[in-house]
C-alpha cells in the first residue's frame, strides 16, 4: 500500500434507502423469490450465473476425475464413488467400472459442460452482467427482463444436459463435436437431450448477446466514450458479437442433427451407410462434413469466446496492480477486433484430415497463422505494462500473471496445429488435449479466479482471504502443469485423445513386434496424470471455503479496496439498485494510474456533479 | 541437429516413410520458433516481475516502457511465421494431397473402416478392382462389390489383422467407412486421414523400413474406439510380398469353388 | 439512475434501445437461415446427379403466399404509419389485415403440407415404383401382414429416377390414374415427409422454421392488436415503437420467404 492514497468514492456513501427514495424506485425490500430468482437486476443476474457456472465446473472436474481414473487403470472399479455410479448408472457401470460407453458419455459432457455450461456463463454472462454496466455507468442491462429469461434458459439448458446421465442409454456418447453420423447411431436419447440442452444454451447465449451489445452501445454514462472503455468493456463487447453470429448456424445444425435422430431425416448421412450389419433405412444424400463446418463455424469463434473475457480481466488487474497504464490500449483494442473478426474465417483448421484439397488448406493455414498476430500482440501489451510498474502482488494479481506464460504455452502449440502439415502427425492426438487446455483451464480458468478475488470486494464488501488464495494460487498452478505437461508427451509419442482405455491396446505391452507402439514410459504418465489431478481437486477445496467463509467473516473493505480508477469500484458496495445514486460523468481515460498532475496514486474515470444533493466535490484538482 | 531435436527434445518416435522427414523437420522449425519466443518472454518476464515489485519502484512510471523492441519482435514474428507457412507447410501439404505416384507403381489398396475395424482390399492378379456400387454394400459385401464383374473375382479381401506392402514402394490406400467417421493413422509413417462415409479419399506413402507397424484410429467412433486396434501394415521385400499374395489368390481361388464369399 | 431511451432515440447513436435490440436479433436471425441456406446449397451440389427434385411443389400455390406476405408487409408498415400519424383506427384496420393475411398464409402452407403427407411412393418387390396421392387403404391393409390393397392416384414408373424432376416433357406428359397395390407386392412404401429424401427434408425444416415465425409473429402482433393496445392511452409514442420493432421483425420475416419462395419452389 502506498502512502499517498486518498479515499474514493468522492462522493460521501448515500444509505441505500437514501440511494432509492433519491431515484423514485417506488419497489419496496423484495421477497426472497423476486430477490433471487427472479430478479431483474444485473448484479443478481451476474450472481446466479456465477454461482451455476461453478457448480457446473466443480461438475465437470469430476467427470474429467472419473476419467482419469479409467485412462490410468482400465476396466478397475472406481475407488468410493464405483457403488454410486453403479447404482444410479445401472449396466453402463456395472460393478462401479466406468464401459467405454459411460467413458464416451463423460468425454462429451465433460467438454460441453466446461465449455457451455462452465466457463462461458461464468466469463462471459457472469462478469459481463456484473461489471460491465458499473464500468460503463448504466443502470443496468438495456433490456432486465431478456436478461432474466437468458439465465432462465440457461439453467433449464442445464438441467437438461444434467438429466440426460440418468436416461437409459445414458448422455451423449459423440464428443463434445458430435460428429455425425456417429452422433446418429449411437442408440441412446443422450444426444437428443444434448441437442435440446445446446439449442436452450444458444437462445441464453443469443439473448444475453443482443443485450450487453445494446447496453454498450446505448447505455454508456455521458463522456465515456469508445476510447475511454475500460478494456474488458471491449473484450466482452467482442465476444458478444462472436456468440451473435456463430452460434446461430450451430443452431441450425443442431436441429438438423436433431431432425436426423427424431425423424429419420439424413442431413449428415450419406447414402449406402451400413451401420452395425444392417444398412440403415435412411434415405441417405447427406453429409457428414456438413455437420463440421456448422459445427467448427461456431466452435472455433467459441473458443475466443473462451478466451477474450478472460483477457479482459487480466487486462483490468494488471493495470490495476502495476499501478500504471495499460501499454498500448489502442492497440489492443484494434486487435480484439481483428481476433473477433478473424475468428470467422479459420474454423476448417479442424478439419485438415477431411481430405482437404491444397487450395482451401492454404487458405485457412494463412488465416490461422495470421489470427494468431493479433494474440501475440495483446499478450504483449499485457507483458510490456508490466515495465516501469509498481508491481503489487495480491491473489488476483498472481492469477493475472499466472495466466500469461500458461496462455503462451497454450497459444504457442496451437502454431504447429495451424500448419496442415504438422496437424497430419498431431491431430486428435493429446498433443492437442494439452494445447487447449493450456489456453482454457491455467489460462481462462486462472483468470477467472484473479476475477473472482478482484470483483469479490464489490459484490460483498469484504475481501477474500489472502494467505489460503495464495495457497489456491500455487497448487493450481504446480498441478495443472503436472495435469497437462506430460500430455505434450504423450501426444507426440502418438497417444490418441478420446480412448477410453488411456492406450492401453496400442502399448508396447499389449502389441509385441509392432514398431511404433506407445512405450511403457508414456504409459506410465497416465498415472501421474491422475495423481496431479486428485491434487489440483484438492487444491480448489481452500477456494471454496475462503469464498463461502469471507462472504460473512472476510474482511471489511470500504469501496475501493484496490485504489481503482474504473466506475466500477466508485459506486457503493454492494451498489443499489440501478447502481448510481447520482449519474456519473466520465472525464479521463481508464487506467489513469499515477498521471502527472494528480496527487495519489490514481485519478477515478468519473466525476459525480454536485447537481443535486449536495454531495461533496471529487477531490483532486 | 534437426533429427536430434526431434528424437531427443521433442521425442518423436522414429519413422519409416519417405515423407516423415520433412513433416519431422516442419514440427521441428515450428518448435524451435516456440521455444524461443517462450524463453525470451519468460525471461523477460521474471526480470520484469523482480525489476519493478514495489518494493524496487515505489511509484509508477506513467509513461511505462518507450522501447521499440517490441515493434521489432512482433515483425520478427510475423517474418518467421510466413517462412513456415509459405517457405514450408503450403508447399509440403501440397506435395503430400497432390502428388500421387503412379498406381501401376505402386501397392494399390482399398480400405473400408468398420466398427470397430478395417477391410482391406487388393485388386488381385489382374491388378483390376471389381466394380462397386455403395447401393450394393452389405454385411457379406461390404465394398458392395459388384457380383455380376468378372473383375471382381479374384480380388482379395480381408478383415483386420496384416495387410502387406513393399518397402520402398509407393503405396495408394483409397480409405473409405461404412458406418461412421475413423481415422486411419500411421505414426511412423506420419500419415493421418479420416476415414469418412460417403466420400473415397486417397492417401499415399512409401514405406521405407521392413517391420510390422499398427494401424491407429484416430477418430471417435464409438464404445470401440479404443479397442480398433486390430490392423497392421507389414513392409516387406518384393519377394515376400509377392509370395504373401500367392497364398492369399489360392484362399480366393478355393472359396470361389465354393459359395462366393469373403470369410 | 433510470435506463435511458427506452422511447427517445439517443443522440449520438441516434436509435432507441428496444429498435437496436431487435436489428441485432435480426442479425442473429440473418446468420440462422443463412446457415440452412448454406446447408441447402451442399446438399443440392452434392446430390446424386439426377435424383434432385424439381416441381414438386405447387408454383401457383407459392406464388399466392408470396404475394400474401408482400401485402402483409405493406399493411404492417401503414399501421406503423397510422401509429406515428396518430391515427388508432386506421391502425387497428391495417392490423386486422395483416393478422388475416399472415393465417391464410398458414393455412395455405398447412394445405401445402398435408398435400405432401398424402403422397407415397411405393417400391414394389419387381423393382418398379408406384407414386402418388393416397386413393384409400383396404379395411385388411397392414403391410407386415401383408393383407390388403392400398390405392394411389399417380403414376407407375421403372427408374425411381423418372420420379424426380416433374418439368421433364415425359413426366408432364404422364397420364395419371389410380393404382390398386397388394401389399404383398410393397418392398417399401413412404410418403413424402421430411425422411423421404433430402429435398423433402430440407423442404420441410426450412419452410416448417419459417412458419414459426410467422406464427410468433403474428402472435406478437396480435397481441399488440388486442390487450397489448392498451397502452395506446397511457404511452402512444412508445406503443409506436412497439409497432415498428415489431414490425422490423414481420419483414424480416417476409424477406425470408421472398428466398425460400424461388429457391424451393422455382430451381
Ligand atoms: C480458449 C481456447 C483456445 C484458444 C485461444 C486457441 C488458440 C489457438 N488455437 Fe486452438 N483449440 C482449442 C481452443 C483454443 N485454441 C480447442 C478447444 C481445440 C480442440 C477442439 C477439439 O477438437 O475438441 C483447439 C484445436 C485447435 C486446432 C485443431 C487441431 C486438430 O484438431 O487437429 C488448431 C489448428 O490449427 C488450433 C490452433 C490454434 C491457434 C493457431 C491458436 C492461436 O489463436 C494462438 C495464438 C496465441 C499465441 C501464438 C500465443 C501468443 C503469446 C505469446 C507469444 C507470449 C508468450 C508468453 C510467454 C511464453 C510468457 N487449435
Ligand atoms: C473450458 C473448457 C475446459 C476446461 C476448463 C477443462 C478442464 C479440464 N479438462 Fe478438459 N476438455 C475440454 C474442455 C475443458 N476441460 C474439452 C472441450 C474436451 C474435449 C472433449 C471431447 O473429446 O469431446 C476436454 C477433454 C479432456 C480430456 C481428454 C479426454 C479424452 O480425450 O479422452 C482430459 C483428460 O485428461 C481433460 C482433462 C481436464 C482437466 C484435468 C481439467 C482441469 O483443468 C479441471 C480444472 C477445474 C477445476 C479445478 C474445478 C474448478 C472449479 C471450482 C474451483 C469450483 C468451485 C465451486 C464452487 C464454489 C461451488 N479434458
Ligand atoms: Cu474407429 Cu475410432
Ligand atoms: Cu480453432
């Protein structure tokens, strides 16, 4: 903490009453189910969506558990939870041993939760409900009520997928890609239930994109202007647009594929298709490679929808702990829009090994390799702010930092998947396991939680403690790179993705006298693997109690606990509804930390005029 | 030094192709490019980190970094990325989809992904592949050879297990599936391609070294995804070849005396 | 803090909230038939040469919808004009057709479709085809059983191919009467329903996505026609706008069909 910090908010902390009367809400204290449930209001919005969106990723990281214990010793019950799956799973894990269906069933649903029901509601609709109308200075999103039937839909996508484990037949068994046709064959209702699930998931995601591009657009407090946007405010801007416009051909896609399995249609199924002995009774015509392009037309911007929100917010807390400007602001801001752009136009990267011919391959190598510059440059910005800084290590800070070698490893592997010819040898092989989930899980995941620590003080008031998330910090951080490093070897080695067995038929082992088989040493990785994913589970465990335990015992921070110049934080906490006692007017950029000509440490982006009420005058100059 | 690298860092396991080398050498550039931009930034990184804690620099400075360094770098980048893709990966991709040697030179093979396995066809003495008609596919046919074509007759047909080939001669795998999507992958001969219903896709490679290598299926294609692993190519002399499929013709021969069928 | 232009336009954007809302909706939208459209045209270039349907849906009939929706797309815009000259009855008129407008279109489509769900086509065991609008079924018909007789009003073709492009001076020239089949003779028989081929099935996601639609929006519409006109006492400006946002929509709407009408109906 520096000596020359002054107290912010300028104005002095109306008592919340005080902040209604003022604004002629004529609502009265809310009952339990217009509070929580069916409230309107963002920041409740952005709770809920927060709070399912852990859940769901706590979820996931026991799918991915359960795997990885399957990998490491196949056919082997299930040490404690086997009798449970047993029973509620019934034949698919008879004697608690996970069947390479079941296995399936949890490969496709561990990506498509952590993907749809994980991370994207929590980056993007979480965050994005909070913070971007306090640092824009609106009241609230454009539209309240879209806003409440876009978490509605998204919990009811949930369940949906939720149920579907429970279904005869058990979840979808495609892959989180359902590729058609297996996505057809496979003889269970999983994937109708998927595709129901993905189509309620794609209307949350429509509506929620519709109003935080509208509520930038029409809900910026008089002075903020584009340039004067705090980062993440563009970052969740961008990545609105991506989910506007690709999901909706997935869309399509899904009801096609859903019109395939339900009534018999063959949209992705060729002619002559022989599955199992009987040739099916489909008309036949289809494609199978029409389902990829819809598909990878969405999945590949999805993945910088992953990303960008998580960029924001790193943006914000490095700016925020280095006590300086963010380097290169305008720069970075052209390059989210070119990723955004971009990110339209390199889908088919997935598809090098369609027997893509030499002209199309050239194309998306060339748009590949160039989308990655404007990666390349944001990472930048990001390490060159760090020069000349006043570096301040607090927990979010060390996820913020965490976030950029472990991006860098995950962003750098992509280069040799983007080049057809090295993809030859790594596609579907762990290499690409271990690129993505670099980029995804230290990288998006560890940003979400310097979000989590940064934002916590606003929702509540209080701090998260910092001794146990330091200690959540470098146990994540150690075991992730112990889940994912060796997965690099093992892919170049030729171990392939989605075996329900970890390999075990194309060892060394099990296939004397074939040359190229996957040694004992690579094998024996799974092990490990295994064991430092235990251990990052255990890891999160002081996550979850310091979150629960500080949102009554934290400690008491007024409302700026970090010195920061976004809106955000010169609001009152938790801010009323409709958020601003007294509309803000934006007179300076976002990141003026330390400017000549302000005494203390950092000049706020708005001032709050005295008009009414008699508040007292912002301090500096 | 490249090979090192790639055995040795990398880890790559050894090949046997003729066109594994340049692929090899492809992974490596590429890697080298990442290895340097990650240890330069991670170095910078650490020093930035231990340079400016607010313990060193108690206050900010404003301006932070005016260098122009980082201009140079990403135009280094840039340079670099566009020799890989330009210099090499267009150019070996379309060496690799386009260049087919030509059949009568080489072991001409069909394939025909099932689940949860692989069919393999040769054209037989003739060198002449039966005619086939998707319509006709069945579980006892599953190229849906046409019966009526004397072309057909005497082609030999198998399930799982070896298919032979000669080393250093070009093969042409025509890969096809009659179920859902595989993938055929051969890691030594670093050659991957799906497998996909409805379309024929041609691959081609030139073993380089006798021995027997697996067929991976690289592609989800259901609960025996990971259990596909019956398949095997062995490189072999012409010699052995040519004897393998001596013995191969007579089976036909004999099953053609009795009730036409590929058992 | 109250949220601002919900009726006024704001000025440096120069647009109100719920028109900005639904303009990106309409993007979304934009992308989702854009996506089927794309899926049409590989499926058709795709298509084994010579089984891609032609003529086999009712020109005449299409035709009459389009001109329908085209009205309707006026009479929308005048009831927005009536709005913004506040003039209510007028309104409620032009409404009141649009409504009308949008169910015959319905109704027609409705006709269109049960049309097509009424016509098989019959493999017979010889190899030969019978095709056409279902005649009846015999009281004992049950093709597992394989008792009974089902008649259609068609035509009995050799080549299934002959089935496909209904313009061809050969098929025009076909003469259609009844067929009387055994269903001992039927290999397999099915009508012309999404799973018949992929034209049907095409035929019927688009065609059938689009008719939601029209159904929501005419709902929307008529719920801004009915109860919803309410507020044309409390709050006419923003009732205004109601009517424009929805009636963006309703043309969009409209200019899908102007689409699908030549793609499905006329190649
Ligand atoms: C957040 C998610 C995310 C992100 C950001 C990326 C980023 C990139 N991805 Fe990745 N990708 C996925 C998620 C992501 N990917 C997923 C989920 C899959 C698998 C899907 C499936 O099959 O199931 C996949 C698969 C995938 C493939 C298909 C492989 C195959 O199936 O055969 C390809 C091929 O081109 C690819 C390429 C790239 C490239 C070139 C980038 C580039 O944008 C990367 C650009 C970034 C950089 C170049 C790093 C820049 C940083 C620095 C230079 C600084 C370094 C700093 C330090 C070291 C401190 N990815
Ligand atoms: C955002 C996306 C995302 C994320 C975050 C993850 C996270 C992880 N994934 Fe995931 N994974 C995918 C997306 C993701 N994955 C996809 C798309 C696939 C491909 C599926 C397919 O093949 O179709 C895949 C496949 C996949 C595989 C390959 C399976 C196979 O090919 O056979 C493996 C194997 O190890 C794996 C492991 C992991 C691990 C160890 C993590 C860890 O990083 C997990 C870390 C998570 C935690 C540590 C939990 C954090 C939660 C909390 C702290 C909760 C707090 C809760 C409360 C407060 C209530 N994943
Ligand atoms: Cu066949 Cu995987
Ligand atoms: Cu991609």
């Amino acid at each position: 903490m520096q000596a020359n910090v002054q107290q912010f908010p300028p104005f002095r902390e109306p008592e919340p009453a005080h902040g209604h009367d003022d604004h002629g809400h004529e609502h009265h204290e809310p009952g339990f189910w217009t509070k929580y449930v069916f409230s309107s209001d963002h920041k409740v919005i952005g709770i809920q969506y927060g709070m399912t969106a852990l859940c769901f990723l706590l979820f996931g990281f026991f799918l991915m558990l359960l795997m990885r214990w399957q990998i490491a010793h196949p056919t082997q019950p299930v040490p404690f939870l086997g009798p449970l799956l047993a029973k509620t799973l019934g034949p698919m894990a008879a004697g608690g041993v996970i069947s390479p269906d079941l296995y399936n069933a949890f490969g496709a649903m561990h990506g498509t939760i952590m993907v749809f029901l994980g991370v994207v509601p929590l980056a993007f609709a979480a965050f994005g409900n909070y913070v971007v109308p306090l640092m824009i200075g609106a009241p609230d999103m454009t539209f309240p009520r879209i806003n409440m039937a876009s978490y509605h839909a998204f919990f009811l996508g949930g369940v949906v997928m939720f149920v579907s484990f429970f279904i005869p037949g058990g979840a979808a068994q495609a892959g989180w890609t359902s590729y058609s046709p297996l996505a057809t064959t496979i003889p269970t209702n999983g994937q109708a239930f998927w595709l129901v699930g993905m189509v309620l998931l794609i209307t949350s995601s429509l509506l929620g994109a519709v109003n935080f591009i509208a509520t930038i657009i029409q809900l910026r407090a008089p002075g903020m202007t584009w340039m004067r946007l705090p980062w993440f405010v563009w970052a969740q801007f961008v990545t609105a647009f991506i989910l506007l416009l690709a999901f909706p051909p997935l869309e399509a896609a899904g009801v096609l594929q859903l019109m395939d399995n339900a009534l018999g249609t063959s949209f992705f199924l060729p002619t002559g298709l022989a599955v199992a002995g009987k040739v099916g009774e489909a008309s036949g015509g289809g494609s199978p490679l029409l389902w990829q392009h819809l598909f990878w037309f969405l999945g590949h911007p999805e993945v910088y929808v992953l990303i960008l929100p998580a960029m924001g917010i790193v943006v914000e807390v490095i700016a925020n702990n280095t006590r300086k400007p963010i380097w290169g602001y305008k720069s970075l801001v052209y390059s989210v829009l070119a990723v955004g752009f971009l990110s339209f136009i390199v889908w088919a990267h997935h598809m090098y090994m369609t027997g893509m011919g030499q002209k199309i391959a050239t194309f998306f190598q060339a748009t590949t390799m160039i989308i990655s510059i404007p990666s390349v440059i944001i990472l930048t910005c990001m390490f060159l702010s760090l020069w000349g800084g006043s570096i301040r290590i607090n927990t979010p800070m060390l996820f913020a930092l965490g976030f950029l070698p472990m991006f860098g490893i995950g962003g750098l592997t992509g280069l040799p998947l983007g080049l057809a010819a090295a993809d030859l040898y790594l596609h579907d092989t762990y290499y690409i396991i271990a690129h993505f989930h670099y980029v995804v899980a230290p990288g998006t995941l560890f940003a979400l939680f310097a979000g989590v620590y940064f934002w916590f003080p606003k929702m509540t008031g209080r701090k998260m403690n910092e001794f146990w998330g330091r200690v959540h910090f470098w146990c994540s951080f150690v075991f992730m790179n112990l889940v994912f490093m060796p997965m690099f070897a093992q892919g170049i080695k030729g171990m392939i993705r989605r075996m329900s067995d970890g390999g075990v038929n194309y060892s060394a082992a099990r296939v004397p006298g074939a040359i190229d088989t996957l040694p004992g040493s690579v094998m024996e990785l799974n092990t490990w693997i295994l064991w430092a994913a235990v251990g990052l589970g255990l890891a999160q465990i002081p996550f979850i109690i310091n979150l629960f335990w500080s949102i009554k015992h934290g400690e008491k921070v007024g409302t700026n606990p970090w010195q920061a110049t976004t809106l955000d934080w010169h609001t009152p906490t938790p801010p009323p509804h409709g958020n601003f006692p007294k509309a803000p007017r934006i007179v300076r950029g976002p990141y003026e930390y330390n400017a000549p000509g302000f005494e203390g440490s950092f000049a706020p982006q708005a001032e709050f005029p005295a008009a009414d009420h008699g508040h007292a005058q912002p301090a500096h100059h | 030094m490249n090979d090192w690298f790639a055995y040795h860092i990398l880890g790559l396991p050894e090949r046997a192709a003729l066109g594994a080398k340049p692929i090899d050498d492809l992974m490596v550039w590429v890697h080298y490019l990442m290895l340097v931009l990650f240890v330069g930034w991670v170095a910078y990184f650490c020093y930035a980190l231990w340079r400016f804690n607010e313990r060193r620099n108690a206050k900010a400075n404003y301006g932070g970094s005016t260098s122009s360094m980082p201009k140079y770098i990403e135009v280094i980048i840039v340079v670099a990325e566009a020799v890989l893709l330009l210099g090499i990966a267009i150019p070996l991709w379309g060496k690799n989809v386009q260049e087919f040697p030509d059949p009568k030179s080489a072991t001409v093979i069909q394939v025909m992904a099932q689940q949860f396995g692989w069919n393999y066809r040769y054209a037989g003495l003739d060198g002449q592949f039966g005619t086939q008609d998707m319509k006709l596919i069945s579980e006892k046919n599953i190229f849906g050879v046409d019966p009526k074509d004397p072309g057909g007759k005497d082609d030999v047909q198998l399930y799982n297990g070896n298919i032979h080939v000669v080393v250093d001669k070009p093969v042409i795998i025509y890969l096809s599936s009659k179920d859902v999507i595989h993938s055929f992958k051969l890691v030594a001969m670093r050659m991957t391609q799906d497998a996909i219903p409805g379309l024929r896709i041609p691959l081609t490679f030139t073993p380089t070294k006798i021995g027997r290598y697996q067929i991976e299926c690289a592609q989800l294609c259901g609960g025996g995804h990971s259990a596909m692993a019956g398949g095997f190519v062995v490189v072999e002399s012409q010699d052995d070849f040519d004897a393998w499929m001596k013995s191969q013709e007579a089976k036909v021969a004999a099953a053609a005396a009795g009730p036409q069928s590929f058992e | 803090m109250e949220i601002p232009y919900t009726v006024q336009n704001r000025p440096d954007t120069g647009i109100y909230n719920a028109k900005l809302g639904i303009w990106l909706f309409l993007a979304s939208e934009v992308m989702l038939f854009g996506g089927l459209f794309s899926a049409y045209v590989l499926l058709r270039a795709g298509s084994e040469p010579g089984m891609w349907p032609h003529g086999w849906l009712d020109v005449r009939l299409g035709t009459v919808n389009t001109l329908l929706l085209a009205l309707s797309a006026i009479t929308t815009l005048l009831a927005w004009a009536a709005c913004k000259v506040r003039d209510f009855r007028k309104f409620k008129i032009f409404h009141a057709c649009t409504i009308l407008l949008a169910l015959a279109f319905l109704g027609i489509k409705s006709y269109e479709y049960h049309d097509k769900f009424i016509h098989y086509e019959i493999a017979l065991n010889d190899g030969t085809f019978v095709d056409g609008h279902l005649v009846e079924k015999s009281a004992d018909f049950d093709l597992k059983k394989k008792t009974g007789t089902v008649t259609l009003h068609g035509r009995a073709v050799t080549d299934r191919k002959e089935l496909m492009d209904l313009r061809a001076p050969e098929a025009k020239a076909a003469t259609l009467e009844e067929h009387v089949v055994a269903a001992a003779d039927i290999k397999k028989m099915q009508n012309y329903g999404p799973w018949h081929n992929t034209f049907t099935a095409i035929y019927f996601t688009m065609t059938g996505l689009h008719a939601l639609h029209i159904i929501g929006g005419t709902l929307v519409i008529f719920y801004l026609w009915g109860p919803g006109s309410r507020m044309w006492k409390t709050d006419p400006e923003r009732f205004t706008n109601r009517i424009e946002v929805s009636g963006l929509f309703w043309h969009f709407v409209d200019l899908v069909w102007i689409f699908l009408f030549p793609v499905m109906y006329l190649t």
